[in-house]
C-alpha cells in the first residue's frame, strides 16, 4: 500500500512537532488536491484563519483548479448537467397557471442551452420558475387589456349605431334583417352555414366599427325576405320587424338577445 501523501508533504508549517498531528488530519484528503480544495484543513494545521484563494488562476495548474471548482461547486449543492439527459429532473411546469400549454420543442432548446452554457441545474429550475410566472402575469395582463378595449370598442360601435339609426330598437331591427338575409333565398345558407358566418362576423372588428357594420346592414338588410325597412338606412314609419328564426344557431353566435 502507498504511502499517504502527507508523510512526505514538506512546508514551513509542517514540523517534527506537529507532523504526525498533520498526517492526522489530512488522512482523509487521498491527495494533496483535495485537501487544497478544503483549505481550511490547512489553514487550521498552519495556525491560520481559513481564507479561500484570492483566484482559482493562482492554483498550481489545470486538474487542481477543475478539481477545486468542482468541490466548490459540490459544497454549495450546485450541480451541472453533462447532457439533456440528466435534466429530466427540471420541473418544466414550475410556476405555470393552471392550465398553461407545456411547449416540448421550447423544453428540449432551454435543456440544451442549460448544458451548452454550464448553468447549474438549481439555477436552471429557478430560471424556469421566473419564466412561467413571468408569461403567465404578462398573458393575464393582456387579457385584462384587450377584455377592457373590446368593451369599450363595444360600448362605442352601439353608441354610434343608436346615434345613426334613432335608437336600440332601430339597431336591433337591423341586426334581424342581417341574420334573416344569412337564411333567405339569396343568399342560400343552410342554418350550419349561416352560423358560421354569423361567428365570423361576430369575431371580426365590423361588429366593433359602427361604419362597418352599417355597411353590413346596407349590404345584408336588402336581401332580407318580407321586410318593411331597407337595411342600412334609417327606418321611417316602419312595422314592427320580427325574427322567425330567432334562437337558432347564427342568431346565437351572433350574440343577439331575445327581442
């Protein structure tokens, strides 16, 4: 069996005294490497406060510096992926809403950045962690954002309409000549397709541009079948229009209420 490193150690600090004493102490160190990476075993033997190297370049050479870092870096619980592979541990949904859709092809490119750029895994977690909650309060607050513009879009196309065409009751008469054109003869919608151009209408900006949507009711009102008002202009001594389709599938995704 070799000799322990530290019988033939030489140093100021190491005397006939305290030499055994040494030995001792650095028996569980198998090479002068390790017990320089836990300088303070050292420090303790010369008599000295324990102080860390003022940089790892003053080290003797590369394997003791790699050796170092590593016991440094396993001191302070970090730890460091070789490959993607053993990132399997990450939480990828760590700080996600409820919910949130998990990207595979974003997780495979942040796992490689992870390992490429040598960032520890506890780093690695804590960065995912800050990335979901950060996109899930920036998603949320657009949401916010457009919710409070479409109602206020809203609010402005009906306050326009009414202000064109007399009164609600006026607006909604040509919102029933627009849906009943969709079903007439002309234009010749199954109710299917009807509501699905209904939807389409209902997601687009002219239900929210008061000149769009009456160039709807002009294009739309004249087509409606036995009606008394002419689509897209103001109704004069007009009868009482009603919807014989009223509840079905386009008038439903049109978002129009019971009259």
């Amino acid at each position: 069996m070799d000799e322990h490193w530290a019988g033939e150690f030489e140093h100021e600090s190491v005397t006939v005294d305290n030499r055994e004493a040494f030995k001792t102490s650095m028996a569980k160190f198998p090479t002068q490497a390790d017990a320089v990476a836990n300088n303070m075993e050292l420090q303790k033997v010369a008599g000295q406060n324990f102080k860390l190297p003022k940089s790892i370049e003053g080290l003797p050479d590369e394997a003791m510096r790699k050796d170092f870092t590593a016991q440094v870096n396993t001191l302070f619980g970090r730890e460091f992926a070789a490959d993607t592979e053993a990132l399997s541990v990450l939480d990828m949904k760590s700080g996600a809403s409820e919910g949130a859709k998990h990207n595979e092809d974003f997780a495979a490119a942040f796992k490689q950045f992870v390992v490429d750029k040598n960032i520890a895994k506890s780093d690695a977690q804590s960065l995912i962690t800050f990335f979901n909650e950060a996109t899930g309060k920036a998603l949320t607050k657009f949401g916010e954002d457009k919710a409070a513009f479409d109602i206020a879009a809203d609010k402005t196309c009906k306050d326009a309409l009414i202000a064109h065409f007399g009164s609600q009751e006026n607006v909604d008469k040509q919102d029933i000549l627009m849906h009943r054109a969709l079903l007439g003869k002309d234009i010749g919608l199954n109710a299917d397709e009807a509501a699905e151009v209904a939807e389409a209408i209902k997601g687009s900006n002219a239900m929210k541009n008061p000149l769009l949507k009456q160039v709807l009711y002009k294009a739309l009102g004249p087509l409606a079948a036995e009606s008394s008002t002419e689509g897209g202009d103001k109704p004069t001594n007009a009868a009482k229009v009603t919807d014989p389709e009223e509840g079905s599938p386009s008038y439903k995704a049109l978002g129009w209420d019971k009259k």
